[in-house]
C-alpha cells in the first residue's frame, strides 16, 4: 500500500513555529509601549501565519492510499473509496476552451458514477461541490457561486431517480462536469505529494501491478 502526504500540509511546523515568534515579538514590543499603530503590520502578519498553520494542521495527515483494493481519498469533511473496477480512466483534464493546456487537476472517469454518488456522504459531496467552483467556472461560465439553477437537481436529469437532497445535487453537478471535462471525481493538485503527470504515472504502474497474480503487498509513505 502506498500512503499520499499531501503537498498542502508542508510548513506546518514551520508556519506554526513562526506565527508563535511573531506573537511573542509583538507581545513584547506592545509591553514596550510601542504604539499599536506602528504595530498593525507586525498584528496582521501574525495572524496571517497563524491562519496558515492551522489551515495545515487540519488538513488529513494522509490523503490517498494506494492498495490492491483501489483508491482512497481522504478529506477533513469524509472519504470515499474507488475500486479499480470502478476506475475506467484517469488523466489530466483539460478547459474546452483551453485544450493544450491541462488543469491543475488529475480527472477519474468512473465505470458507473451511479454507485458512486450513492456511497459518497452528504458532508464530503457538500464541501467538494464548494472545493470545484474554478470547475465548475469552466463547466458553466455564467455561473459564478457553483450553486446556479443549471446545477440543481433534476430528476430527469439524474442518473437514478432515488438520489434526493445533498447527493442529488452533487450527482448533477458533477455529470456537468463530466460533460465538459470528460471526468467524474477530481484531485487538486494540492492534495498529491507529486506532480499530477507523476501521480497518474504512479497509479497506471500500481494499477497493473496489483492486478497480476504475482503481486506482492507492500506499505509506503511519501511525504
């Protein structure tokens, strides 16, 4: 199995480490009796960094994992497992508009995208559909806030007809998606510990691998 540190938790430390020096400067400086005018700057930087570090701290330590089973990602709102069955194709998207330059993006076409917005949890559909409004820009350029009336549900619009509420609507969006971009699910580049090409590389390699009879199993973490 191959565990995915993602690129967004870097600097943790070291974001932590300087957010607490800058609290400590401005702490002494403001006991000095310097004015907090002149040390608005030093306030503001401070509170900066501190929102960095904690962004990076909440982030999951581990966001994908490789197995002979599929692929799982890992997000602060959920998870959702992707078997190599279900994987028919993984690739760089790329903007109609734009189609010598790939997104920033790894795209997964799934086999049948019906079980799969079954299976996901309404708390993760949720805080994806927010995480692919730039997508959802390019899939629909009148739509600004990813939450259009071209994006809500339709039952004669979804794939089966027993999707209601949270996941219906991401069920839609996503089959939006799908016709402009060709994918189904989509990993920023932010959550890989490699570029996009790489991780799609690594994927296609593990893929063939464990399905061969031979295959072996083995644990690693990247980071």
């Amino acid at each position: 199995m191959i565990n995915i540190a993602p690129l967004s938790r870097r600097n943790r430390l070291t974001l932590s480490l300087l957010s607490g020096l800058l609290a400590l400067v401005f702490l002494i400086a403001l006991s000095n009796g310097l004015s907090l005018l002149w040390l608005l700057p030093l306030a503001l930087l401070t509170v900066f960094c501190a929102v960095l570090a904690i962004g990076k701290r909440i982030e999951p330590a581990i966001t994908l994992r490789i197995g002979p089973e599929g692929l799982r990602y890992h997000h602060r709102r959920g998870n959702y497992q992707v078997d190599w069955q279900q994987l028919l194709r993984i690739d760089r998207p790329t903007a109609p508009s734009r189609p010598d330059q790939p997104l920033d993006y790894v795209g997964i076409r799934l086999r049948d995208p019906a079980r799969f917005y079954h299976s996901i949890s309404p708390r993760l559909a949720l805080a994806l559909i927010r995480e692919q409004r730039p997508l959802t820009l390019l899939a629909d350029p009148n739509c600004r806030d990813g939450q259009c009336a071209s994006l809500l549900p339709d039952i004669d619009t979804l794939p089966e007809p027993n999707l209601t509420g949270v996941r219906a609507a991401y069920a839609v969006h996503q089959m939006a998606l799908r016709q402009q971009l060709g994918y189904d699910l989509y990993l920023h580049h932010s959550c890989l510990d490699r570029s996009p090409d790489e991780f799609i590389a690594l994927i296609r390699d593990y893929r063939t691998q464990s399905q061969s009879p031979s295959a072996g199993s083995t644990t690693t973490t990247t980071e």
